[in-house]
C-alpha cells in the first residue's frame, strides 16, 4: 500500500455549523448532494467531492456550498450507498471496519463515480472536473486521473491508494498526507 487504512485519526472531527443551501437528488440512480453556482446556470467547470468514511453529512455540504460560491458546480454523490459511518465507531467499536471496508470496494466505488462523471461531462457539457477526496475518497480520487474521467484531483490524508494506483495517475494530483496521526 502507498497510503494506510484508516486509522483512529480518521474517525475523528468536528461538525461544521451552517446551514447547507444545495439540494440532494438522484444522478442516475446515485443520491448526490448538489451546488450550484449563483447566476451560472451551465458551469464549464465541476467538483466531485469524494467522501471519507462519514458520507454525504454536514461537512461535506458545507463544504460543497463553499465551492459553490467560488464558482465550481460541486456534486457530494454518496459512494457509500447510505452506509456511512458515525463519528464515534472507533472509540465505540461498533463497527468492523475490514469487514465495512470490504463492501465498499473500487467494484462497488468505481460504478458511482464513472455515472457522476458521465453525467457532468455528456448530459451537462461539463469541461473540466476536479476531485476532492477526503481519507477514504483519496483513493478514488486517483483510480479516476485519467483521460476523459478527471483533469485535476487532490486528496488529504488518503487512505487504501496502492502504488499501482498512483503510477497510473496520468494528471495533476495534489496530495496533503501527514507524516504520523
């Protein structure tokens, strides 16, 4: 592995407050937390945030709305199939996270995120997408830097990138990773 497993660093956080302003709707079969730019109603430019473990929750809608208002079309698509986890499962143990892990898989990741990007660039002649992915969603990140998926990604504190994944990275990709938790 070049990035490590989620570690008790990455059940941790904080809730941002605020009040999200997008709205949630279904892309292809994919409930997917959506902002969009003020006064630009076909955007050229989108960004996917790819979840970490917690999903489509608070954070990750105010942050989406942040993106929004600096201009990008921004999709929150829940690639966990709603089985996200809560913030005290490892101080809790409440769940087994190999098991959890396994579920959630590029066979199960890639399909999402293969319809989110299909739909920006073909139903909404969406240009350039960017990809955000936190911890968990820093993997799919960059399994998706590839011609015709994403032009540009960045990741914090990845986890579960194999080294095979990052030599196939073919554009820029920024990484934030912390040296120890």
């Amino acid at each position: 592995m070049a990035s490590n497993p989620p570690g008790p660093c990455c059940f941790t956080g904080f809730k941002h407050e605020g009040t999200p302003v997008g709205v949630q709707e279904s892309i292809k079969g994919v409930q997917t937390y959506i902002s969009r730019p003020k006064d630009n109603e076909k955007p050229k430019t989108a960004v996917i945030i790819v979840t970490d473990v917690f999903g489509v929750v608070q954070n990750s809608k105010l942050l989406a709305d942040d993106f929004a208002a600096n201009g990008y079309l921004t999709l929150v698509p829940d690639i966990l199939d709603g089985e996200f986890l809560p913030l005290d499962v490892f101080e809790t143990g409440s769940v087994d996270i190999p098991a959890w892990a396994s579920r959630h898989g590029p066979e199960q990741v890639d399909p999402v995120l293969e319809k989110i990007i299909g739909h920006l660039r073909n139903d909404l002649g969406v240009e350039k997408i960017a990809a955000a992915g936190y911890c968990f969603g820093g993997k799919y990140t960059a399994r998706f830097l590839k011609a015709g998926k994403l032009d540009v990604g960045y990741t914090a504190h990845p986890s579960y990138i194999t080294f095979e994944e990052l030599e196939s990275v073919e554009k820029p990709f920024s990484i934030a990773a912390a040296g120890t938790h």
